[in-house]
C-alpha cells in the first residue's frame, strides 16, 4: 500500500511539473502575442507618417534644386562656363541620352569640320505613349520646295498618313514658299484619300516654286501670319540645302516674326501664345545626292535608273557603229550621279568635280580609249559631270572632250546632254520606300519635339532612318565646296561621305590602272550557284578585272558545282567579261546543285586546276555549298582554300547580309507590275488584285513592294496569317471600297502558308466581297528573276566583286605556308555582307547558329521593323511601338581631336 501510494505522489509531481511548463508556454504565448500587437500598431503609425514624410521631403528637395538653379543662373556656375566637362555633367544630371558620337563632346558649328563616316543610332527609352493621341490639337504643314525629285510624293503621302494616324491635322501647302506666303487656297486640309494614288507618280503634286519673297523678313511675316491663323506650329520640308537652310532661319526668328505681327495687330496674343514656336524638320529631296550627312537623297536612285535607261539604249547603237559616246548628267557641283553611272555602265572615263583629272588628262584619256578599241571594244563611253573642272578651275564640258577625241583620234564621237529628263518618270522602289520612312520619322520628330530641339533632318545611315541636326550637315555640305575650291580634293572625297569615297576608289581600280607585268601564279575560280538574278553578270566581271590586276589568273566555272565537279572550267581574260556589267541573268551558268554528293570530283578538279581560292556568287545554296565545302576540309586537304560567298538572289534570304544581289531588281519589277496593276483596279473601279511574289519563306519582297506600291495587305511567313487577320483584311476593304478610293491590293509571299494558299486567298475574298467588290489573281513568276539589273544591283555587284578579290589576295598571303596554299580556319570561309552600312566579312560557320536552315532564312531580319509603317499607311488601326525614340546624332567634330 505504501509503495502505490509512493507511486501516485510520483504521478501527482510530474501532472504538477506538466502544469507548470504548459503555464509558462501560454505566458510565453501571450508575450509574443503583446510583442505582435506592438509592432502591428507602430507599423500602422508608420503608414499613417510616411506621405507627409514623402512630401515634406519633395518639397525641401524641389526648393533647394530650385534655389541652386537660380543661383547658378544669377551668379554663373561651372554649368554655365561652357566647358566640355561641365555640359557632360549637366547632361548626367539631366540624365540626357543625346551625345556626340564621334569624340563624346557637343561641338560649336563655327569650327572647321569632317564628315562622320560611321552608322551609330543612339536610343532611349521613355513611357509608352498611345501613338494616335500624339498629334491631336497639333497642326503639320509639308510643303516642297527648289528642284523636283521623284520619291516627294512618297514621303508627303507618308507624311499625311501618319500624321493623320497620330490625331493631329495636316495642311498641304503648296507652290512651296510660295504658297506658305500667298496663303490662301495655297494652304489646304489634307485627308487621307486626298493623298491616294500619288506613290507612283514623279515629281511633287503640290508643287515647287522658287520664291524671293520668303528670302525677305517681310514675306517670312506673312507666312507665319499664314500658319498662326490655322493653327500650326510644326513645318516639314521637303527640298534641298537651301530650302531647308530657308525654313531654318524661319524657325530661328520665329519669336520676332510673332512680336512683329502682334504690333502690327495680325495675330492675337492668344493667338502668340498658342504658336509661340516653330518644330521644323527637313528631308531631303534632290536628284544630286550632294548633302552631306545621308547616305541617299530622295530621286538620286530614280534619276540613275533614267540615266542607266539612256545609257544602255546608246550602247546598243554605239556598239553597232563603233562610237565613242560622251553623256553629260547632272548634278550641280556633286559628281555621284556622274560617278555611280560610270560604274555602273563600265564607262572608260568620267569627270567630276570633286576629283579634277591630273595635267595631260588629254593624252592619258586618248590612250585609255585606244587601248580599249585595241582589245576589240567597238565603243566607248565618257560620263562627264555638269560641274567638271579641271585642275586649274576650267570647265571641262562635253563639246571640248568630243572635239578633242575627234581630232586627235579620228573616231566617230557622239555628245549627248540629258537634261531635266533624268528629273522625271516613275519613281524607283528604292526611292518610294524611302520617301515613306523618312516622311514617318519626320513626323514622329515634329510630334516629340520640344522648343529646345534644335531644326533636324532625316537621313539615311544604312538601312536606319537618323535625325541629324540641320545646320552641322549644311555647314559639312559647304565645307566640301570650299574644299574643292581650294583644291583640297582628297579630302572633298572624303567629305561628301563613304559611300562616295568607296565608289571612288572602286572607279579608279577597275579604269585607271594598267595590269602588272609579273604575275601571282595565284589561280581564283568564279561560280554562280542557286537561281540566276540580275546583277550576278557585274559582280562577276568586277571579280575577273580585279584579279586580273593583282596579277591572278581567274577561272570561269560553268554550271555551279556541277560545272566544278565535271571540269567544266576555263581561263578568263579581261576581254571576257566586256560589257557584261547590264546584263541579267548568269551568263556563267548556275544549278541549285548542291556539292555534298560530289566532294570527292569537286577536290580532285580543284587539284587538277590548280585552283588556290573560290568565289561563290548565288543565293541560300551557295551559303549551304560553302558550309559543306568548309566540313569537308577534314576529309579533304584540296578543299583547305580560302573561299567567300556573294550573295545574290531575289529572295534576300542570306544570313549575314541585309542585301542582296538582285533583289532590287525583282523589287522594282514587281513594284512596276503592280502600279499596272493599281490602274487597271483604279479604271474598273471596285476590284482587288491578289499578287503572289517569290521569296520562298523569305517576306522581304512580298514586304518591301507592299511598301513601295502602297499595297493594303502582305501576307508573310514571318508573320503568321490567321483566319482572323483574313476577316480583318476583307472588313478593310469592305470599308474601303465606300471612299473615293475604289480598288485593293494584296500581296501574298509564296510560301507565307501552306494552307491559306493564293487560290483559298482568292476565294475567299471573292466570295465575301460579293456585291461589294470583285478579285482577280496574278502570279509574277520567273519575270522577277529577269530584267537588267538596276543601278543599285550594277553598283553594289560591282563593289561586291571587287572587295571579294581584294580579300581573297591578302588572305592567300596569311594562309601560304611552306611553299603551298593552306586555309583551314573558320575565317577562310566567309560570307561578303552589307551590314547597316558597311561590307564585312563573316564566317560561314559562325552564320550557321542564325539561319533557319529549314525555311532557309535569318533568324533575324531587319526589314521586319517596316511592317508596321506598311500597316499605319494603309489605314489599320494597329499600335505602334513609340517607347523607343530616335535621339539626335551630330556629324561634326573639331579638327585634331581624338
């Protein structure tokens, strides 16, 4: 009894003890919990303080920023001092994004100046914005002034369009100045139909005048009279340096314009206050391509085609008598017209301004042409420039150089001065393109301008529309006058740009310089593999001359790798490729064959000619032939040669390039078809046309002629097409076709899907326009692959050519080892690209990681930012992506500085 009893004192203990712990649990418990409550109610307090804390603390930090800045201004602080530091500073502290590319300083425009030869773009990002709200309660005036060019009418469309699609009300002012001091009927509302069916017509439909009465303070009064009263504070000028350096120092004195005509009681002051500065924004358009800062004005393009017209129909004639030709083209005091033309037609001489000929051009000249009679040429060509001189400052005109070459030669010689024909006619693709993207950065310019953006223009850089300050590219474009004026001409080369200089030198290899007596014992094989286009032919013989005269011997491929696998080989000679420059097609031959299946011919004929170094001129197989060609190598020690891809097809499909070949050509065929196209459905009235376009998966063609004849739809496979964006397209032109623009057209790639085929596309249209409209089908076909090429394709396979050779020569150099030739490293294999606006060089193996090798396509491609401009033009209500804007470049810098 006494050990139970022992036993439940034990028990009773330990309950006690459990007790006890779970009070101190809950007492713990209650702790924490009081502790919980504390910090719950000094966090409520907290939230409670904080605004007022915020606030507090914004408005000392406002009032001493404040107090800092009136200081600075009253008393000067290092700010206001000017230097080159201080501005960087202040541009940090403003978080200010604009700088000078060129050496990161902001520069006075009184300084002697070069021209920036680079392609930068500088961008910021900034809140979104509703791109359709940007405009409204804004008006915008496009007027065109000086000399005509084909493509303004482009960029004034564009210009309508999107300013239209941004809310804001756009004017047409026309006769230029003129028009903007008359006023009147001058000044007109624009509307969106208004601007129909204008692409495709050349020089400018609102007209041009010269006008002496906006030359004075008086006349430029009355034209600001003109645009307060309507409302509109933002002007784009369409012209040249003159034009645009005019609406410059309207802008400049808009303040006292406004003063002047408050006094004079014309104007409000209500009306002061709501105008109370002028935005301006330039593009220009000029048939010389003379201003400095873009790579091509508006109508240069169209007026070589005009040029090329005339120059391929004179070699016809000039061939059958054996002629000598001389054509004057024009130009002003700008020589690229002149320039490129020579290039592009294999002229054996040309005069421009910019570089005078030496002394005794005459007896140089009289020799140059006999050699050429020598070698069995029956006809030569001499492109002269309206502004030559000579070294001594004498105009060397057409009359001087055909008696010259009568006299001291004897030959039958012709002169022919083209004139203002080379103004008129058709606008180009290349032109109409971009008129259009220039007339939209011009208005999204105007739109996100402040009163301190300085007057801008848009150029061309590349393959980017830039904003470029106004007055730096017209003091750059007068310094290239006083260089040539103070016989400064290397250096008036390098200032009008590049792309100038690079035509330059490209000119005086292929013409000026004899062949070398000793020769390289290096043998260069030339093929064209894939489908033919235009322009091949040039970027062949340019190859061919160029190699000739580094002193190789260049061998002709016939068939593509057919032709290497089976022998089909042959010596070229600089008679050989005579007059090959206009001709499409490939007159070498080309297969799609690919050399996988025939390696071991393709080394064993490369062995047996000897062959030290390929070029491959073609489309997507001859960038696949060259990687197969690179794999090989290691079974294969024939194929360790240094090799480089051309491209050339329509399609534009090759990584590594943002050209191609040819495809300016079919863009222009294509564009010319559907502006035939767009009259029928304009006489007919209610009728769409779906066109199908080449390309294989690739969009470009399908995307750039919709851009360049105004299309209202381009179906791709790069943007997938679905049944709702078909419905949405058929709504569109249902709503269409009840405006005073009765037709359509649409535009369809070949392989955009394989299900919504041209066929399903016109049915379907068909069936849902019943009543409304009706459709008809084209498809283009082969004629895109055909045609002589255009001056861009002749121009750029000449450059093309000639830079291939030119590396192939220092590239044997590094890879000869021990007496034998022997290229093994990815960068022996490359493909020639244009990327922005430079040629370069790229390894086929390390494109392989950005190709789509099934679709054969780039996995990037820059066009496909256009695809929304396409869209806003035709009047979908799409987006647009307004984050990210341009910021303004400059192209000057100080001489001497690093």
């Amino acid at each position: 009894m006494e050990a139970v009893l022992d036993n439940c004192v034990c028990v009773w203990q330990v309950c006690v003890c459990v007790w006890n712990v779970f009070v101190c649990v809950c007492q713990i418990s209650f702790c924490l919990l009081e502790l919980c409550m504390c910090i719950l109610q000094l966090s409520l307090l907290l939230f409670h303080w904080i605004p007022h804390i915020g606030l507090a603390v914004f408005i000392w930090q406002f009032t001493h920023r404040k107090i800092q800045l009136d200081a600075n201004h009253i008393y000067g602080s290092k700010y206001s001092s000017g230097s080159d530091e201080s501005k960087s500073e202040l541009c940090a502290d403003r978080k200010c994004t604009s700088t000078n590319y060129l050496d990161g300083t902001l520069n006075n425009l009184s300084c002697s100046t070069t021209i920036h030869n680079g392609c930068h773009l500088n961008m910021q990002r900034s809140a979104p914005v509703d791109p359709t709200k940007m405009g409204v309660g804004k008006g915008i005036a496009v007027l065109t002034s000086g000399g005509d060019a084909q493509g303004m009418n482009a960029a004034v469309r564009a210009t309508v369009r999107v300013g239209i699609y941004t809310g804001a009300k756009v004017y047409f002012v026309h006769e230029g100045y003129q028009g903007l001091v008359d006023g009147g009927d001058n000044i007109r509302q624009a509307t969106w139909e208004s601007v129909s069916m204008m692409l495709q017509l050349g020089g400018t439909v609102i007209g041009s005048a010269r006008c002496q009465d906006f030359r004075s303070k008086e006349g430029r009064a009355k034209a600001a009279c003109n645009l307060v009263k309507l409302g509109i504070t933002n002007l784009c000028v369409i012209g040249g340096d003159g034009s645009l350096t005019g609406a410059n120092e309207f802008r400049n004195e808009w303040s006292e314009l406004l003063q002047i005509l408050l006094k004079a009681g014309k104007i409000t002051a209500e009306e002061a206050k709501c105008s109370s500065h002028l935005n301006i924004v330039g593009m220009v358009g000029s048939i010389d391509n003379d201003f400095c800062g873009t790579d091509m004005t508006i109508g240069t393009d169209s007026a070589l085609h005009r040029i090329m017209e005339v120059v391929d129909a004179i070699t016809t004639t000039a061939q059958s008598h054996q002629r000598a030709f001389i054509l004057e083209v024009m130009g002003r005091h700008c020589g690229y017209l002149a320039l490129v033309t020579a290039l592009a037609c294999g002229a054996d001489w040309v005069f421009i301004p910019e570089m005078p000929p030496d002394e005794g051009w005459e007896d140089h000249l009289c020799r140059r042409l006999t050699y050429q009679r020598s070698i069995g040429n029956r006809l030569n060509v001499i492109i002269v420039a309206e502004g030559a001189l000579d070294r001594h400052g004498k105009p060397i005109t057409c009359d001087i150089i055909k008696n010259l070459v009568t006299k001291k030669l004897g030959f039958d010689t012709r002169a022919t001065i083209l004139g203002h024909v080379q103004r008129g006619g058709t606008p180009s693709a290349f032109d109409r393109i971009l008129g259009s993207r220039m007339g939209v950065e011009a208005v999204m310019a105007l739109l996100e301008a402040t009163p301190d953006t300085p007057a801008c223009v848009v150029s061309l850089s590349g393959n980017m529309a830039v904003r470029l300050p106004l007055m730096e590219c017209v003091q750059v474009t007068k310094e290239v006058t006083k260089a040539m004026a103070e016989g400064r001409f290397e250096e008036a080369v390098k200032l009008r740009g590049k792309s100038f200089e690079n035509n330059w030198n490209t000119y005086k290899l292929l013409a000026h310089v004899t062949a070398p007596d000793m020769k390289s014992n290096i043998n260069i094989a030339i093929m064209n593999v894939g489908a033919p286009c235009a322009g091949m032919n040039a970027a062949v013989r340019s190859a061919v001359r160029i190699g000739i005269l580094q002193g190789h011997s260049m061998l002709a491929v016939h068939d593509g790798f057919d032709g290497l696998a089976h022998g089909t080989i042959e010596p070229m000679t600089w008679g050989y490729v005579g007059g090959w420059t206009g001709k499409g097609g490939s007159n070498l031959g080309t297969k799609r064959s690919l050399p996988a299946s025939m390696i071991e011919e393709i080394s064993l004929n490369i062995a047996k000619y000897n062959i030290h170094a390929l070029v491959i001129i073609g489309g997507f197989e001859a960038f696949v032939g060259g990687l197969e060609l690179v794999t090989a190598r290691e079974k294969y020690e024939e194929l360790c040669i240094p090799l480089v891809v051309i491209p050339a097809t329509v399609s534009n499909n090759i990584p590594g390039s943002d050209f191609s070949i040819g495809a300016d050509t079919a863009l222009n065929t294509i564009t010319t078809t559907c502006d035939r196209i767009k009259q029928s459905a304009a006489g007919t009235k209610r009728r769409v046309f779906i066109i199908e376009t080449m390309g294989g998966y690739c969009g470009y063609l399908a995307t750039m002629a919709g851009l360049a004849a105004g299309a209202d739809a381009a179906y791709i496979y790069e943007e997938r097409v679905g049944i709702h964006d078909l419905e949405t397209n058929v709504e569109h032109l249902l709503e269409k076709m009840k405006t005073t623009v009765k037709r359509g057209l649409i535009l369809r790639n070949e392989k955009c899907n394989a299900n919504y085929t041209t066929d399903f596309i016109f049915n379907l249209y068909s069936e849902e326009g019943k009543g409304v409209f009706d459709c008809r089908k084209n498809v283009l076909g082969h004629m895109q692959q055909g045609g002589t090429p255009t001056p861009f394709d002749r121009n750029f396979g000449t450059k093309m050519g000639a830079k291939a050779v030119l590396w192939l020569t220092e590239k044997l150099k590094e890879c000869y080892r021990h007496g034998r030739i022997f290229a093994n490293t990815p960068d022996s294999a490359c493909v020639l690209g244009m990327k922005k606006r430079a040629m370069i060089f790229q390894p086929l193996s390390d494109l392989k990681e950005d190709t789509d090798s099934e679709h054969r396509i780039p996995k990037t491609q820059w066009w496909l930012k256009l695809r929304p401009i396409l869209k806003i033009l035709a009047k979908y209500k799409i987006s647009l992506d307004t984050s990210e804007t341009a910021t303004m470049e400059h192209v000057i810098k100080k001489r001497g500085t690093v």
